[in-house]
C-alpha cells in the first residue's frame, strides 16, 4: 500500500497536522468559552440590579426580610413557609421571581 517513502512522510504529516489543527481549534473553543462565561456572569449581574430596583418584586423582598427576621428569634414562624407559597403563586401565574434567569421562557 505505501511502497515509497514519500507517501508515508505525506500521509504522516497529514496526520500529524490533522492533530495540530484539532489541538489548535481545542484551544480557540476554550477561548470562545471564557469568553461567553464572562458575558453570562455579567448577564447575571445585570438581571440581579434590575430585579434589585423592580417594584414587582418588592412582595418577595418584604417576605425574605420578615423570613431572614424570623431566624434570629428562637420561636416559631412560618416565614420560610410564606416565602416559599408566595414564590410558587408567582410561577403559576408566570410571573417572574427573584431568582428567575432572563434565559427562562414564562
């Protein structure tokens, strides 16, 4: 199949430059990849400032303060339990919560 030397030196510097190529495109993606990190985690400061400064979370904001209230005293309080509905009525409604992502579709 390879009777001349020459063959085998092209078929081996193809492979070899086949590997190259794909070590050359590994380090480009990982690249891409930071780079797409950072834009996301600017993203997720973003949407925390604007969620931040939003009246239509202000219910949620009041409800974690009274449930964050509530774990410095030693009775019992159902904060954590009204949280936790109040979040759940706004995702059946399809509204958006504190914690939703701008990614997610309502």
């Amino acid at each position: 199949m390879f009777e001349s030397s020459i063959e085998k030196t092209v078929i081996g510097a193809a492979i070899l430059l086949w590997f190259a190529h794909g070590w050359y495109l590994n380090t480009r993606l990982e690249r891409v990849h930071a780079k797409l990190d950072a834009v996301l985690e600017n993203f997720d400061g973003l949407r925390k400032y604007l969620y931040e400064i939003d009246p239509q979370f202000d219910d949620e904001r009041e409800v974690a303060s009274i449930f964050e209230a509530s774990l410095d005293k030693p009775d019992v309080s159902f904060a954590g339990l009204d949280a936790l509905q109040l979040e759940q009525r706004k995702r059946e409604r399809g509204q958006r919560t504190l914690d939703t992502p701008f990614t997610e579709s309502l």
